[in-house]
C-alpha cells in the first residue's frame, strides 16, 4: 500500500492506538487517530479517509452509534468501517454490523493477520 492510504482508528486508550499505529505504518499506510466522536466526526469531514476502525468502548459515545452516526455522512457511505474491539460476547458481532459496520476484528488484535485483514476490505 502506499503512504496515501489514510486509516482512521478511533480508539480513546493510548496503548492501543501505539499498538495499531505501529503496525499499520509498518505496511505503509497513513494513520489518523480520534479518542472520541467528536474528534471522529471532525477527521472524517476534513480528510480524506479509505477505512475506519472502530473501537465501540468510548467515553463519549458507544462505537455503535459514532457507526451509525458516520454512515449518514456522504463521503463515508462506501469507507469500510471495522469494529475493532473487546467486545466479544454472543451477538457483539452482530450489534457491529447491525449499527453500519462492514467488519469485526476481535482485541486482542494478531499483529500478523490484521494487514491481511485491513488489505481485504481495502480491495472491495
């Protein structure tokens, strides 16, 4: 991939975003971060963004609903969004997808298959 492809992961814990951050770069793409909807929203109206990923435990508002939310912009209605979390309870798959997200990747993450699965969607 190239620098020019821009990833947004919304994630509030710090750690995680290094994590991520560190192997995403390391595939050559462009990360852009937000701890909370507001700063979401605000990325995704000012950049151009190829894929979201999406924690669902926020302190502002649940993933869920930033998905949802997210969907009703125009310029994010074909941008994959991917639930990346914690969340891995009977039926956290679902709410994913049922709230407008295209994926579910589960924490903790396989530094080795999460490219391949960012690839994937990236393709669509």
């Amino acid at each position: 991939m190239t620098d020019t492809t821009n990833i947004l992961y919304v994630e509030d814990n710090p750690d995680n975003r290094l994590l991520i951050q560190r192997i995403l770069r390391a595939e050559g793409y462009h990360v852009l971060f937000a701890e909370n909807a507001e700063q979401a929203l605000n990325s995704a109206e000012k950049e151009k963004i190829d894929l979201i990923l999406m924690d669902i435990n926020l302190p502002d508002v649940d993933g869920y609903t930033l998905t949802n939310q997210m969907r009703q912009l125009p310029q994010l209605q074909k941008i994959p969004i991917l639930a990346l979390t914690a969340n891995v309870m009977k039926g956290d798959r679902e709410r994913s997808l049922e709230a407008g997200c295209d994926g579910y990747i589960q924490k903790p993450v396989d530094v080795d298959t999460l490219p391949n699965q960012i690839n994937a969607y990236l393709k669509r």
